[in-house]
C-alpha cells in the first residue's frame, strides 16, 4: 500500500554527510515507500566518505554558499531526471565558530553571524528559487529546524536565530509561490537528536542527557522520529499543512516543572 503516495516520484535530498544524519533517514524511508531519491552531498570529498553508504544511487554535488554550484546542480538533476520534482528537502546547517570556541551571544561577529545565515538559512531560499519550474505543481519542501528559538543556550550561541529566519521564511516562501503554483513550505523541528553534527557542539551531550530526564517518557528524541515526521510532510497527506513547524519532542516542552525534576534539582541546590 502506497500510504505516503510517493512511489515512483523524485524527491531531491539535500544534506547527506554520513549514516546518522537527519538527511539519510530520511532518504532511506522515502525509498522504503518507493520514491526515487536524488542526494546532493556538500563536496566531493563528502560523496567519497559517502559513498558506502549511498552506493550506486544518484548523487550530486553542490557547495550551497555558492550560488553557481545550486544552479549548476540543479541542471544536472534536470538533465538526468527530467520529471517534475515532487519534494524537496533542506537539511543543511552550519556554525561558524571561530578557534575559540563558544561566546557570549553579544560578542558574536558579523561574518560569523552572515556566513551561518548564508549557509543555514539563506540557502533555503536560493535552492528553492533554482528549483522553481522543475517542481511540481503540488511538490512539497522541507526543511530542518529545532524544537525552540527562544530558549538561550549559551553553547549553540548564535544558531538560534538563524534557525528562528528559517522558520520566518517559510511563510514567505509559501505566500510567494502561491502566485504560480500550490507548493507546500514546512519544517521539522526536532529536540536534541543524537548526530554528528551535534556531537561538536560544547556541552551538547550534558544536553542531551538532561532532555531525557525532562522528556515524559524517560527517552530521547530518535532521528528516525524527526525523518517520518518529515517524510509526512513531503506526501500529499499532509496536503493541508503549510507554512508551518512541527515540532518533534516528545512532549520535553510540557515537562520542565515535572515534580520529580524540581526535587531533585533543589536537593542538589
């Protein structure tokens, strides 16, 4: 049964780097429920350490803080698959800490802040604009955010706010393809997940500890989780959703005055 009603249509998977990234998930259900999945890695060197993993399916290259390399991908895709694109995914972000590691947020520098707004946030908008006529009418695109922008965490710094532009634009994303086309803009924004990339953030695994104390159900938030909930959103079944984040947390949210948590925490105070 072809629940998702994806099979046999090209979904475009941006941000593969290796077996525990939200991309791969991804990519790896969409192909359970027969979609044909196109990755796009960050470098060539990314397709080499890759390439185990990935095997013989169709991979391409694009460094998206350069707007020549999306152009250029997306006429490769085109030229290898010309059928409309059903979905999209943006599951790309990065951090431009400098050698010293984690600052005060109000000492963050300008091209510190730009070049992870380019990468993490702007990048959304440039691949979507490359890819405007190749997808279909009713495609879907969605991208990567996180459970909350306004809770300030001092070690992922200056990553909050360029995730907060990220969901900003979806709604602007949404309204202005509107004028030609009835594509769906949407993110998954899931608690902490154990990945890579979040492995090199300072304290992150503390973190991560801690969310299993406060989650209700005593368990951190999977990756596989944050992947179905993204593969939803790229299907027709989630046609009436737009503009919208859907926040993957199993319930961490309701749960930082849990009884138990303040007890414990006053005993140690």
């Amino acid at each position: 049964m072809d629940f998702l009603k994806l099979s046999g249509k090209p979904v475009v998977v941006f941000g593969v780097a290796n077996k525990k990234s939200v991309a791969w998930h991804i990519g790896k259900t969409l192909e359970q429920h027969g979609a044909k999945v196109i990755y796009v890695v960050r470098s060539e060197a990314r397709k080499e350490s890759t390439a185990k993993l990935l095997g013989d399916r169709p991979v391409y290259v694009c460094d998206v803080e350069f707007e020549e390399q999306i152009e250029s991908v997306r006429d490769q895709i085109v030229a290898d698959h010309p059928e409309p694109i059903a979905g999209l995914v943006h599951s790309i972000a990065f951090a431009a800490y400098d050698e010293s590691g984690i600052k005060p947020f109000h000492e963050t520098g300008k091209q510190q802040l730009l070049r992870t707004f380019d990468i993490s946030c702007f990048s959304l908008i440039a691949v979507c604009n490359a890819f405007k006529v190749q997808l279909a009418h009713d495609a879907s695109v969605v991208t990567i955010s996180i459970s909350t922008t306004t809770m300030a965490s001092e070690n992922y710094g200056f990553m909050a706010p360029v995730k907060a532009a990220l969901d900003s634009s979806l709604a602007f994303l949404a309204k202005s393809f509107s004028k030609f086309s009835e594509i769906r803009f949407n993110a998954v924004a899931p608690g902490l997940l154990k990945t890579s990339a979040s492995a090199g953030i300072p304290g992150y695994v503390d973190a991560y500890l801690f969310a299993e104390t406060v989650i209700p159900r005593g368990k951190a938030i999977q990756t596989q989780e944050a992947a179905d909930a993204a593969c939803f959103l790229l299907s027709p079944r989630s046609s009436g959703i737009n503009a919208q984040r859907i926040v993957i947390d199993a319930g961490m949210a309701i749960n930082y005055f849990d009884n138990e948590i303040i007890a414990k925490q006053m005993k140690l105070d």
